[in-house]
C-alpha cells in the first residue's frame, strides 16, 4: 500500500535540511533504522524516507515547517509499542521519534499536576510521581518502553481505567506542533477552563494525524492508602457483571480494576506460562481479579470480606480468595498480564478489542461465541477484559489439536462476523488499540457517514495538506 | 450589537415553515416570549425572529434544515440560566429553546449510565439517578432550572468537580443536531471507545457553536456511603492550599468538595442573609468548607477529625468544626450558596469567574489584591471558590460606606487588571460560566493566535455559514 498520492518522495535538499535542523544526533540511518520501522511483533513493516529524533519542540517546529513548505509526510512515532500500525511509515514519510525529549519538566504536588516531554516513558512518569508522593495511575503492559506522547496519542486504557479512566481523562494540558510547524502552547495546568473549544481532545486519540504531541500537564492523585486484591470463580458472565455492581456499591466505588478471565484463559495460562497455577481449588467458567483501594487507612479488607461472602451468600460467585501476600497479588497481576502469551501458545486466530455497554457483556459473547462456532465449528473462544469499561479481549484460537495456523484464512471472516455483533450492540470495533493501519479500512465501512464527515471536515481545517500521519485512521 | 453580517431577517415564509414544523404548541409569542428573551438578572436582553421549542429530535433537525437552506441563525437555550448571555439571541434568529424535549429515555445501573433529552432539568437527572440507587454528581445553584443540554454545551462545574469532574467529564455519549441539519448519533454508552476523533468534545462547551445538544449519555457512580462535612478557619490562603494537599493525602482523596472564602464572606452573609451566624467562635482571615465521602461503611469520622487534628498541630488551621447533623450540613452549605446574595447586598463593583494551578492561588490572591487596591483604593475583595479546581469566584465591592454603585465606572478597568494577573499566571478568564456575549471580545484579544485560529478554522469546517449561535464566544 502506498500513501503516496499526489506527493512525491522528498527531493533530497529537502532531506539535507531537515537533517541539518536535527544534527547527526538526530538522523538514524542503516543498521540503526530497523527499530523504528517494525513494531514488535514484524508486522506493518515499514520504511521512511529519513529518521529523525529532534531535541526540543523548536526542532521538532522547525522539521515540520520544512515538510509543510515542501509537502512532506510525517509519521510520528513514540516507543513504538502501538498494536495497529500506527506509528510505521509506508515509504515517503519522515519518521519523526520524540525519543530524546525525555524530559519532566515540571512536578507540582500541591497542583497535583506533572508537565513532562512526550518522550518521558509510562514507567518514568508513574515513577516521578511516585517520587513526589503521588499516584500516575495509568497502567499498560507497554510502560516500560511506551511514551506520554504515544498514550495521549492513543488514549491508552489499562487496568485503573475504571478509577481514574483513560489517558484522555488524565491530561490537564498539551503542547503540540501543528501541522504548518505552529507550536501550539496548551499547556494549561488549570482544572477548569471554559475558554473556547476544548482543542487538546483533538489531539488526544488523535493517532497523530492531526499534529505532533511534544508535551503534556498530567493529573496526579494522592497515593491510595489501602489495597486489597480479589480472585473469585463465577458461574456465568452475568454473574461477573453483577458482581461489578454489587461491589461497587458495597465499597462505594472502591474497584480500581475488575478483570474478567474465563476458564480458557486460565487453562492456557497454567499450560504454557512458568510458575502458574490455578488459584483455586475447583474450576469454574468465568473468574474475576479484582482490586480495590481506599484512601482511609484502614478497614478496606474488612469491608471486601464482608463483600465477597455476601456475593457468595447471593450466590454471584463460586469461591473467591484474598491476596494474602504483595507475592500473591504478584502471582494473580502476573496471571492477567500473560493471557496473550499464553494464547499464542495454542495459535492466535483472530483478535479483537471491542467494547459494549457494561450491561451488554453477557449478550454480547454469547452472540459472538455462537457467530464464531458457525463459521469455524471447534474454534476456541478466549474472552477477557475490564468489565467496568465493558471492554473485552475476544480472542480466537484454533480448534483442540489442529494447526496453530488452522484458522489462519478464515480471520477476516471472523472478524467481519464479531464486528456485525459488536455493530448490533452499538459497541466499539477499537476500544482501547486504535485504528491506524489496522482498522482503517473497517472503520471507513463501519463507522456511520455523519462521524466520518464530520472526522474529515475537521481533518481537512487542520491539516489541509494532509501531511500527518497520512493512511493512518482516516 | 447586531450579528446580521450579510444576513438579512427571516422572510415570513420561512418562518412559516418553521412553525409548521413545530407545531401552534411548539412556538412562542407575545407575552410567553419574556422569559426566553431576557436573562434572570435582567442583563443582555434580546430579540428573536420566532421562538419555537421542537417536540423531538427529529423537529429540531427539521427546523434546523430549513435555517441552513435559507441562511437563518439559531440560537439554542436551555433553562436561561446562562452567566454570559450565550443563550440570547440579538435578533435576527430562531431561539430554539429544547424546554419540551423531557424524556429520561432510559437508566440502566449495570452500565451505570443514563440516556437523556437535553431538556431534562439537572435536578430532575439528579433524581432519577437517585431513584435508580445510582448518583449523578454534577452539582450547581442553578441545579433546579438548567437544563442537561446548557450543562453540557457549558461544560458545568461546580462544587463537586474535585471529585467527579466537570460536565465534560461526565458525559459518554451525545445526540447532536448539525448546522446543516443531519442529527449525529453519537449516543454511545461506552467507557472506552478508541474509533476516531472524540467529536463529542467539541460540542461539550461549545456553547451552541457547532449544533444543537438534543441528547445525551450521563455517567453515574455508586453513592457513597459516609459523608463528613467539616468547616475550618485559617490563617493564609497558602494555609487553605496547604490543607487541601494534608487532606486528600491523609483521606486519599476523600475529598469531593474544598470550598475557599475569604473573611469578607462571613462578614457579609452574617449582615445580609437572615438566620446565619459565624460559625466558628473567633474570625479568621481565610475559611474551607470541605466536603469528604468514602464507600466504606464507618471509619471516615474519625479519619477526618485525626486529619483536623494534625492540621491543627502543623498550624495549617487555627479552629474547626465537624458538622453533627444534617441541619448543620445544610446551614454552611446555605452560607456557601448565599455569597453571591451576599455581596449584592453591598453592591458589586466587578465579578471574575478565573482559575489558575492550585497551589498558585495565594500569589495569584496578593497580585490581583494589590492591582485593584492600585485602581480602587479601598474597594472590598471578596474571594472564595474551588480550591482543589483552582477556581476563584474573584468580586469586588465598593469601599466601605461608598455608593452601591461607586465602581460601576471603574469595572472595565478593573476587570482588564485582574485579567492581566491570570495572563501572568497561565490561568482562565473563564473557569466556568463561559465566555457567550460578555467576554467575546476579552477572549478575542486574549487568547493567543494559535488557539484562535483552530477554533475558526474548526468553526469554519462545521458551520460554514456560520449559522449556529453566531456572536457568541467566536
């Protein structure tokens, strides 16, 4: 595929000056180019016309103006973690990394607020706000190589999106370059501002086809007091989501994460990951590992007891244990943090990350489940996912014994038919990885004609010469 | 002021077609007109071509269809109770007021969401969530007229945005009908939707820019268990900032609202508003209001007292009370809601809605103080707010014993000094109320370019004939 269009490759005065805004230190060439033009796992592999990783947010300025004066693509990139492709050039873009803008710039306890490079990784942030005494509760399998720019550029998800939500909800404030080289200085560190439209959000999810994120305010939180982790077995998935309800009510909003797993996730798990087994004595279809965290500074363990036996009384679970140990809680996060893994042991048939209303979950894979056994009788279906933010991980593996590539050309059938359900419930196709390459073409056949006109209207005002990130989302 | 531009008034037929739309049930004339045309402290009063409230979303769009073939402006309303004048229209537009579109269209608390017509009143979504065990936090004194489509298009705050955000923090999903017409459904009941650009944030605090709000999604949350209502005295507004940061650490975050006044505050509500009385023995020069609330069952008492107690220690307060009933509860949250009434009482010279970084709310207090005291010797500031959100709520009265009216010649002035500090600081001019009619030309000469220029361009894009609500904020 290419994005090429009405552009040409960049004539190579271009290429030298954008190499002399840059420095040598900023050009990655030859052996040094292959980390930024596959994503970890090969594929969308990728080329560019030139690699570079400016200094500052002027250079990055200067770059961009360069490529807006000689209609240059440019493909931001930050640590190359994205599961759609987003951040891989197809050939005659620049690649633009933020790599070595690492800086925090700012730490405010008393504002609750952290002004750091787009560079910064995930795990540094959480760390420099530790270090203040403060929680950054975003949480993402990638965090230690993803960077700020790239979660806000995505609107990362993880596993605290319940308690404090997605990225979008914990950035305060944005500094970006335009697609004309403007630096665009929104870098308020105010909680409330009703000064005009509110631009940042734009950017926020933005893939990086409406300009390039160079800074951001994140939102800090004080550091729970208490945390108690829960595993517990149910009968079905109703259960599960009832669960959900019964203990946020009796906690009084107290989940911070509430991960569902069914039995297949936890059967691959103990098959193919070190070190594992099953939590409890009994199997049962669906379980949950749930977390919950309270500011006073005691009491918190008390009240999930009092909880889970009510659940069991209720009948909602099966049998439910507490962490009694940090190398317990360890154990179970470790558990949840391997299903992928595990599920390529058994060979990946499809994937999907979609989201339905909370309420909707249990319809849904039902539905789903029956779509899929049409199409690909045996195919085992596994199904996790944050219940709070009715996101699931339906993944699809083979049937029992075949080919870990049986299911290898029926994908896209598969797919198709999973997204036909999640279209009937009024879901999401994406809900947490983006479109990008990826989705980009199901997204221009799924999404309704108003979103998608109102999408490119917006596109076209901002970035008339659509040089952003082009074949990327839209 | 007009905004005719090159628009010319409604000829009769096109108004005729509208009323048809609408229905003789729908349109408003005569004396039923006043209320939609004048605001409720008599400011900005306004002209209109016709006034109609469709019955449905499929009216509005009707309606609107119609004013975008012929080139008519609209200006959307929903309970009038608007600060800054963006729900009156100059003349030559249909006010479009959603006052008839009333439905709770649905609640479901396994989802913790709530689908509403935008003219449901805040009230009324305050009690149906309620009804349904469920709690909708958003919280302002206008809470019993405005309506869910003006909280949304204002993006409303309030005193319980510490904990549960601002309007748009509270919002899935919107139904919104477009300048040309088409409705967008973008009713999604989702926590985690990664498909494309949030369009549902442009139209948040939009203040009828860019379409008319019919429809939304509505988060709800648990309610909590326990609430603890103290009110404390201190010495400086560093000591009220400095409390706020013990506080949340010491309830991690248990608090959902932290209410700043200033000793002016007392003084005035004590004169001015029947039945109240200081509620601390001695005056102090600076108070909080603070709210907590914990989803465990009992311990938050004695985690807020063991709080006061040690902030007494460290002289970050010098007395405090912890409300003993409801009665209490309600009488400082009756001394909260009256400042405004309060000051009225003593005549306003100049109101400022502005926010800055928390913890720059002390400087930013001395330079606005020493600035107004330059231009008015002797004028009574009266400063009180949301400290956790950086709001300050900044009014200043006539020197002591002056005319009600002695600044009234003075305000541009003043306003334009206060102004200049939040400029100095990187704070808003408009925290929450907006910018409508009466800081339009603040906004146009404050903001910077770069903002400027993406709000027309996306302006532009949405509503090329710039139809929607013309005059207001843009």
């Amino acid at each position: 595929m290419s994005t090429r269009g009405n552009r040409q490759p960049p004539p190579l005065q271009v290429l030298e000056a954008i190499r002399a805004v840059v420095g040598p230190k900023g050009v990655y060439e030859g052996a040094d180019s292959a980390p930024f033009l596959s994503e970890w796992r090969g594929r969308w592999p990728g080329e560019a016309a030139l690699i570079v990783a400016p200094a500052s947010t002027e250079e990055v300025a200067d770059v961009i103006r360069i490529c807006d004066a000689h209609n240059v693509a440019v493909t931001p990139q930050g640590g190359n973690t994205g599961l759609v492709g987003g951040q891989i050039p197809f050939g005659d873009e620049i690649l633009l990394s933020l790599k070595r803008m690492r800086r925090i710039r700012q730490i405010e306890p008393l504002n609750n607020t952290m002004t750091v490079d787009a560079g910064v990784t995930l795990a540094e942030a959480q760390q420099a706000a530790h270090d203040a005494d403060r929680l950054f509760p975003l949480s993402i399998g990638s965090e230690g190589s993803c960077q700020i720019g790239g979660v806000i550029s995505t609107n990362a998800g993880g596993v605290n999106v319940l308690r404090y939500g997605n990225a979008r909800d914990l950035v305060l404030g944005l500094e970006v370059v335009l697609p004309n080289g403007d630096i665009w200085n929104g870098l308020k560190r105010l909680r409330k501002d009703n000064t005009g439209y509110d631009l940042k959000q734009l950017m926020i999810g933005g893939e990086g086809t409406l300009g390039v994120v160079t800074g951001a305010v994140l939102k800090l939180f004080p550091q729970p007091a208490q945390k108690v982790t829960a595993f517990a077995g149910a009968a079905s998935a109703k259960d599960a989501v009832a669960l959900l309800s019964h203990a946020q009510n009796a906690t009084g909003g107290g989940a911070s994460s509430f991960e569902l797993m069914s039995r297949r996730c936890i059967d691959f798990i103990v098959k193919h990951i070190p070190d594992t087994r099953d939590p409890l004595a009994n199997a049962h279809p669906w379980y949950v590992l749930m977390e919950f965290s309270s500011g006073q500074a005691s009491g918190l363990r008390d009240t999930v007891e009092t909880m889970l036996a009510n659940a069991l009384d209720a009948g909602l679970i099966n049998d439910a244990v507490i962490a009694e140990s940090e190398a317990q809680t360890q154990m179970l996060w470790r558990m949840r943090h391997s299903i992928s893994e595990a599920i390529n042991g058994e060979g990946l048939g499809a994937r999907h990350d979609v989201s339905v209303a909370t309420s909707d979950i249990p319809a849904f894979l039902d539905e789903a489940d029956a779509a899929v056994e049409r199409l690909a009788p045996g195919a085992r279906v596994v199904a996790f996912g944050h219940i709070g933010d009715g996101n699931v991980h339906y993944d699809v593996a083979p049937p029992e014994g075949a080919d870990k590539n049986a299911l290898d050309d029926k994908r896209s059938e598969i797919e198709a038919a999973v997204y036909d359900v999640i279209d009937a419930f009024d879901g999401s196709i994406s809900a947490e990885h983006g479109v990008g390459r990826h989705r980009r073409d199901t997204l221009a056949n799924r999404k309704n004609a108003v979103d998608l006109a109102m999408m490119r209207a917006i596109k076209t005002a901002l970035d008339p010469k659509g040089i952003m990130n082009p074949g990327k989302m839209l």
